[in-house]
C-alpha cells in the first residue's frame, strides 16, 4: 500500500510500473477486455455520470468495439436519480439486463455482493476513489493507492491504449481516446492541471484542441446530470456522437448538444439563486455549513464555490447540504476550505476521517446513515442520508466544543446586540463575497 503523501512511494510505483495502478491489476484489466470484445457476448458498461465517468466509460467503449465487439451487444445503464449500482433497486435493473460481462467505471468502490448476482457473468471494476473493499467477484483495476491518483479516465485510457496498435489505421482511435482521457481528467483535476509524468503527455492534444474548448465541454457535459431532469443518457450521447471536442460545443451539433445548453443555463439559474445563503458554522469552527433546497445538483458547485471564499481561523470544511434533491434526503458535499490548504498544505485535511468521525459521537449513527456517507475523495466527500439522521448529524457539529487553546471565539453585532459568548456557531468574518 503506498501512502499518497510519500514522494519516495511514487517514485517506486513508477519503477515498479504500478502506476496509475498495480501492475497486475492492469494487466488483469486488459485481460478482461479482450475477452470480453472476443466473446460476442453481451456487454454492460456502468459509466458514472459526470465528465470522468463518461470519458472512460466511452473509452472502454471504443476500445471494446476497435478489438471487435459489436455495438450491437453493449447496453449503457445509469443508476436512478440520488442511487448508485449498489442500491438493491439498481442491481435488480442492472440484472435484467443479461449481460454477461459488467465493466463499471469511475463509480465508486465498496464492499458488498457482486453487482451481478449470476455467476456466468464477470465484473470489471475501473476506478480512482478511495477504498480498500470491492463488490465480492469482481476484477478491480484501482488507481486509489497509487499516487499521484489518476482518475478514472486517464485510468481507463492507460489500460487501453496498450490494446490499440499504433498504424495509421488506428490512428483516428487513439486521438479519439486522447481528447476522451484529456477532458475526462481536466473534469476532476481542473483544467490549470499541469500534465506531468507519470501522466500521460497531452501537449499535442491540448495544442490542437485547446484548455477553452476541452473546459466548455466538460462544463455542457456536467450539466445534463446537475440539472433537475437528470437527463445524463443525453451527455451521453452527445458524447458518443461527437467526432471532436468541437462538436460538443457546438449548438448546431444536433439535438442532443442543444440540450446540454438549456442544460446549462438551467444549473446556472439555480445556482445563482442559492450560492448566497449565509453559512452557519459548527461549534469548533472546522465545519461551515451551506443549507439550500433545489432539485439540481448544485450542491457540490456551492460548496466549491464557497471553499474559495470563506475563511476563519480553524475552518477546514465547507459543506453544501441539499434538502430539495431527493424526498426525504439529504444531499451534501463537502470540500476543503482554500484557508485551510493555504495554512497547512495540499492534502493534511481528510474530509472522510473528520465527518466518521463526528458521526461517532452518538452512538448508532455512522451505521444508521449507511453506505453513502462520506464517499469520494479525502479532499471532495459527500454523502446521502435521511434527512432526519442528516439533522442529528449536523447538531453534533453544532455542539462540538473548540479545542483548548484554539482562537476564541469572535463576537459580533446583531440587531444591536453582542454574539459570541453564549452561540458556538459563528466566526468572523464569513460574508467574504463570492
């Protein structure tokens, strides 16, 4: 296991070829493949739902149908609105499928039953968020433990670009899969990521298609899935039919691009309307919460958003809750507060560990909000929950004591009166414009 704070572990992952995954995994990755694009079975591919999601999803697709699987024979699910290919009422759609082999990208690793019940059918795992434990019987190809961690993409695209010759016949495959893996990768790390090794080297990719037009399709992308239709089977298909990056930027394109626009401007609407909700603050002060109702994913937006702006002099986390996405559930997504990386550095603060962590001071709790608590990333978590365990979790922060010896707590007017010495969830400062 490497530690992904460990400049001497990446250096041996890169001797060891383990990068952007385990050798092995790799190779049982490819493996898979092949078999699968060689069997003329049918296929089902699991693409999560955003940019990163969707570009290794179709790169596994391309490549599939290059090696010789028919188009014919893959079918393309995406989960409900608010669930996952975990979710019982998912893995009974995913079933009825009949495929015989599953390949799930960028969806997030957990333990548990195989996604697919049957035995005669395999599973591929292709993924980058944090876990140790994987869905029983499946082949896993992890980029988690492997600093720098790759995305899902840039994951998929290594696995492979090793399957495609390098003629001139396969040419238009593999500058397809670079601006696929390129877009995929800039949709999690930003479009200022700077292509480094071991990377792979995108500077004729970038040159030809430009950081602009590859960030305005990540951003038309992303949309569809934000927006309260979550009509993600559209970014999917824009995607698919897109010879270039400039097509999908292009209104003209066709339908399904037009839609990512009206999309777009929905997911702006909104959140425009909700991105100025005053935050409240946890007890301790690590934790500022933005509250909004809206059936958009917005939530993550706002959070990020804020994490940019706001500052105090223990916060560590911005959280976005969301009441109005799904009936009865809370939505939320956290991200590390800009103060904080500036104070202390890239990757000190562990979104997952702190909220498990609050989480644990009520007896039965962690287990009553259940698998889609604190998902994702160390610096980019979130979960699902019910909306009431949401309110117990949020009064725990509420009452967290600071620590002794830290900054005391500020006071401030309000209404011609002194806070601050009897209300714990305030700080200095927090209407830094956004």
């Amino acid at each position: 296991m490497f530690d992904s704070d460990s400049s001497s572990s990446r250096r041996s992952a890169e001797r060891a070829n383990d990068w952007p995954a385990p050798a092995a995994q790799l190779a049982a990755a490819r493996a898979f493949i092949r078999e699968c694009a060689t069997s003329c079975a049918p296929t089902l591919l699991l693409p999560d739902k955003d940019t990163d999601g969707l570009c290794s999803g179709l790169i596994t697709y391309l490549t599939l149908t290059h090696l010789g699987l028919s188009p014919s024979l893959i079918s393309i699910h995406f989960p409900a609105k608010g669930s996952n290919i975990h979710a019982v009422p998912e893995r009974e759609r995913i079933a009825r499928y009949g495929a015989r082999y599953v390949i799930a990208t960028d969806q997030g690793s957990r333990g548990g039953p195989p996604i697919v019940d049957d035995p005669k059918t395999k599973t591929l795992v292709v993924d980058h968020h944090w876990s140790t434990e994987f869905p029983d019987g499946a082949v896993v190809c992890s980029a988690a433990q492997c600093p720098p961690v790759a995305t899902a993409s840039t994951l998929a695209y290594v696995v492979c670009t090793e399957m495609i010759e390098r003629g001139r016949k396969d040419r238009g495959v593999r500058e397809r899969l670079d601006w696929l893996c390129a877009m995929g990768t800039m949709g999690d790390l930003g479009t200022s990521f700077k292509w480094e090794v071991p990377f792979p080297d995108m500077r004729d990719c970038l040159k030809r298609w430009t950081k602009k037009t590859l960030g305005e399709a990540i951003g038309l992308l992303n949309a569809p899935r934000r927006s309260a239709a979550y009509d993600v089977e559209t970014a999917w298909r824009a995607l698919l039919n897109s010879a270039t990056p400039k097509e999908i930027v292009n209104p003209d394109s066709g339908m399904d691009v037009r839609r990512l626009f009206t999309a777009r401007a929905e997911v702006k609407s909104e959140t425009d309307r909700c991105a100025r909700k005053p935050p409240t603050f946890s007890g301790d002060g690590r934790v500022a919460l933005i509250r909004i109702s809206s059936g958009a994913q917005i939530h993550p937006l706002i959070a990020t958003r804020w994490s940019s702006s706001l500052k105090g002099p223990r916060l560590e986390i911005v959280m976005c809750a969301n009441d109005g996405y799904n009936v009865g559930m809370t939505n939320f997504a956290c991200r590390v507060a800009k103060s904080r990386k500036s104070a202390v550095g890239e990757g000190v603060t562990d979104i997952i560990v702190i909220l498990k962590e609050y989480a644990s001071r009520v007896p039965g709790l962690r287990e009553a909000m259940g698998e889609d608590f604190a998902r994702g990333h160390k610096e980019a978590s979130g979960g699902i929950v019910l909306t009431e365990h949401f309110e117990r979790f949020w009064e725990v922060m509420v009452n967290a004591e600071r620590e002794e010896g830290g900054p005391p707590t500020k006071k401030r007017k309000t209404g011609g009166k002194l806070e601050g010495s009897g209300q714990k969830n305030t700080l200095e400062g927090w209407v830094t414009k956004i």
